[in-house]
C-alpha cells in the first residue's frame, strides 16, 4: 500500500496533466465558441498546478516508481519545469493566432497538454519501454496538431510526411531497444548499465549485435531530434503545419529529446561511449554544415528557421559527444537556451500574422523597424542570440558546447564549428537588414493582445539578461546533471 503511495506522489504531476486534458476535450462540448477562453485558462491553471506539484515534491535525491519504470530526480524536476514554462509560452503566443484562424478549440490544448505529458514520461523514463511510450505519445499528439487545420491542404501534407517518417524512426528505435534487451536482458536503464560493466569481454559477435543496435537507437534519436542525415522532415514540416505548431514542434520537445539522450546514451549505454561518440561527431559535423549552408539559400522564414534548427542541433551533439559530464552540462544548457530562442522567434512572427496573412516570407519583415521599433528590436536580439552575437545567451550556449568538445580533445571539429558559425551568420544579420534598411513592403498596423506583447518582450529581453548573467541557467543545468548522474 505504502508503494502504491508513493508511486501516485511521485506521478502526480503526470496524472495531473492527463485528467484535465480529458476535462479540456469533455469541457469543449459543453462550451459556446465565445465562451472557449475558459478552455485557455483551464489550460494554463494545468502547468501552474502541475509546475506546483513538481516543484513541492522535489528532493534532492533519486527515487524510483513503478517498480524502478519511472525515475523522480533532479535532471527530470528542471526539465519539467522548464517545460511547464515554454508551453505556458506557446499558449500566450498562439491565443491570438488560432482565434482569427477558427482553430480556438478544445482539440488544440488537449493535444498540446497530452504531448506534454509524452515529454514528461521520456523525461523520468527509466526503462526503454517507459521511454518508447513516452515518445509515442508525443509524436502521435504532434501528428494530429500538425493537420489540426483541416482546410490546409499544406498542413495535411506536412502530417503525412511527418507520419511516415516518424513510424520509420520510431521503428528502428524499437528494433535497437529490442537488440540491447536482447543482449542485457532488461529494458531497465540501470540494470543495463550494470549488465555491459559486469559482463565479460563479449566475442565478436555479440558485440556486433550491441553496436547494430546502438547504431538503430542512434539513428531514432537522430530522427527525432532532427539531426543530418534524418533531418528530411524538419524544413517540410515547419513550412507545412501553422505557424503556432511549428513553435510547438521547435521547441519545448527537444528538452524531451535531450532527457531522452540522456537516459539511453550517457546512463544506459555509456561503456559504449566510445562507439556513440564517433556516430554523434560525424551527425554533429554534417548537422552544422547542411544546416548552416541550406539556410543562405531559403526566401522562407519558417524553412529559414528549420535549417537554422538542424545546425543548433548539431551543436547540442557536439556537447553530448564529449560524454563527459562537463559536456552534458553544455548541451543541456544549449538545449535550454535554444528553446527560449525559438519561442521568442516564432513568437514574432505570430505577432506580424493576422487573419488571412501568415507572416512566413523573409520579405514580410521589410521595414519592420518602420513599423514597430520595439519588435524590430527584439527581433534584433532573437537573431544576434541565434547567430551567437556576445552578449547574447546564444554566443554563451555555443562558447560552453565548444569549450566541452576542446576539452574532450576533439580540436579540429571546434575550430570547423566556429568557422560554420560565422558562415551562419549571414543568414541572421540578413533578416535584420530587412528589418532596418529595406521600405516596408506590409503597412498593415500589427495587433497583438498586450499579454502576448509583454510575454514576448519578457523572452526576448530574458536573452540579452542572461546572457549577461548566464551562471544561474548553468548553475540550474549543472544541479540537474550532477545529482542526477554522479
């Protein structure tokens, strides 16, 4: 009984998140479509709650649930929190947005709130198939987001692709998992890691089988992570789904994705470390090329933007190359700081969208300066952070993944990412000279709710103030990584 306790506590901002995204779907039957704001509030009353109960229940220590299935420790707490937050973000952004669209209803936050609580399992899953789980509840619920407009021809065709793809991966993820069970005989991450430290030098064979099925989990969490050469999905999608989704998929899942890495690579397989290591350099490197070189060449902001994102998940693995715990540190808090750059630049382009005009062309934001300063300016700060501009927190977030992969003696692959940065570059500081030096082709006036408004400026102005103070994010990351894997 005392165990059934203690299993419901530690799930509880779990069981919390999934009966008030039923209560959301039930609720909007009920619902006038005037009275749908409701459907909002209730939405974000889930993450304070949610974010309460977390935060109340923390402990500095590891505990197990349901029979070792699910983990409670630091590294899980911080990233639910900080998917609290970013979701909390994208409801603030996207009110508007789906309100002129017709897309305001209960569908929307009952599937935003059931992809969450798929982010919240991958984060304290502790066993393969608590992970798996996890990620497919994700992924079906971001499926079903990228069509939720059903008059989009586009979106449809950005839900299939996404689908296919998605199986594909999720299938060979599946396939390695079963192949390490094989071979471990557990699906438990730590009994994993014990059976590879324990086990005696394997022939040729067996070994063989362990790195096919590294090589098939690799190849999954690339896909998911959007990592080169599993990034065909990502530019399609982005374009495809409406804008409020690809802030969505850009962002707050790849702190799940990070947690997922995490648990399957640095705590589970981490004595084939030196086999990982090689398979995530060679993504890392043609990440940040593709990434970086495609992006010059887009007229799209939200293809633009999807490139951008393949090269900063190329960063993020040069932190998780490093497997050490330095360089774990590093890319969570790129990770982190990604998320928050994401969000504030996807939230500017739902600011300049309106009924019947997606702001989605490299020349919708002619003149924007002209328009409106103040979102020019934070705009301004949004690209500096992205490109790695001191004293951004994006130039930070690069500096740390690159001071991790030099110290793990990887020399070469750092000097090759600081030339591709500043390559990179080009494509962020050509957005700001259409924003301060071309005549506006829209003079359109902007409308925005001043709580998008003031959420907005907050996230914007959070990059330039951390930026400068970066040490409490860091301090935050190393908290979760240390007590979580020391």
């Amino acid at each position: 009984m005392e165990n059934i306790r203690y299993d419901l506590i530690t799930a509880l901002p779990e069981i919390i998140v999934l009966g008030m995204a039923m209560f959301i779907l039930l609720a909007d039957l009920f619902l006038k479509p005037s009275n749908r704001i409701a459907l909002y509030a209730l939405a974000q009353l889930t993450l304070l709650i949610a974010a309460y109960f977390t935060f109340t229940t923390h402990s500095p220590g590891v505990g197990y649930a349901f029979t070792g299935a699910f983990v409670d420790d630091a590294m899980s707490d911080v990233l639910k929190l900080m998917i609290y937050a970013g979701t909390a973000l994208i409801f603030i952004y996207s009110r508007h947005y789906l309100q002129v669209r017709n897309m305001f209803r209960g569908e929307f936050y009952a599937l935003v709130l059931f992809s969450m609580l798929g982010m919240m399992i991958m984060v304290s899953g502790q066993s393969m198939l608590t992970l798996y789980i996890g990620l497919e509840l994700l992924s079906l619920s971001l499926y079903a987001l990228v069509a939720l407009d059903r008059e989009n021809a586009r979106a449809t065709e950005a839900a299939m692709k996404y689908f296919v793809l998605g199986a594909l991966a999720s299938g060979m993820l599946l396939y390695g998992m079963s192949m390490i069970y094989g071979m471990t005989g557990s699906l438990n991450i730590s009994d994993i890691h014990h059976a590879l430290m324990n086990a005696p030098q394997p022939t040729r064979e067996l070994y063989s089988v362990l790195i096919l099925g590294l090589v098939f989990i690799v190849a999954g969490l690339a896909f998911k992570l959007g990592a080169v050469p599993f990034q065909m999905w990502v530019p399609d999608v982005y374009e495809g789904s409406p804008t409020a989704i690809t802030m969505l998929i850009s962002s707050v899942p790849k702190l799940a994705a990070f947690a997922f890495v995490i648990r399957l690579l640095a705590q589970s397989l981490q004595t084939l470390a030196i086999d990982w290591q090689s398979m995530l350099l060679i993504m890392a490197v043609l990440s940040i090329v593709i990434g970086n070189v495609t992006a010059i060449a887009q007229t799209n902001l939200k293809r633009m933007l999807a490139y951008s994102t393949i090269s900063h998940v190329g960063f993020v693995l040069l932190g998780l190359m490093s497997a050490s715990m330095n360089g774990y540190i590093s890319a969570m808090f790129y990770i982190a700081s990604y998320v928050l750059m994401s969000l504030a630049g996807f939230g500017v382009i739902l600011l300049l969208s309106r009924k019947g005009f997606e702001a989605e062309k490299l020349d919708d934001l002619k003149g924007l300066n002209q328009r409106s300063p103040w979102i020019a300016f934070l705009m301004l700060i949004v690209m500096f952070s992205m490109a790695g501009v001191p004293p951004t927190l994006g130039f930070y977030a690069k500096f740390t993944v690159l001071q991790a992969a030099l110290q793990a003696g990887f020399v070469w692959v750092v000097v090759f990412a600081v030339l591709m940065a500043v390559i990179g570059a080009y494509y962020y500081l050509r957005v700001i000279k259409l924003m301060y030096f071309d005549e506006p082709e829209d003079k359109q006036p902007i409308e925005a709710p001043i709580d998008m408004r003031v959420a907005l400026s907050a996230n914007a102005l959070g990059l330039l103030l951390l930026g400068l103070m970066p040490q409490s994010l860091m301090t935050f990351c190393g908290y979760a990584i240390i007590r979580s894997l020391s």
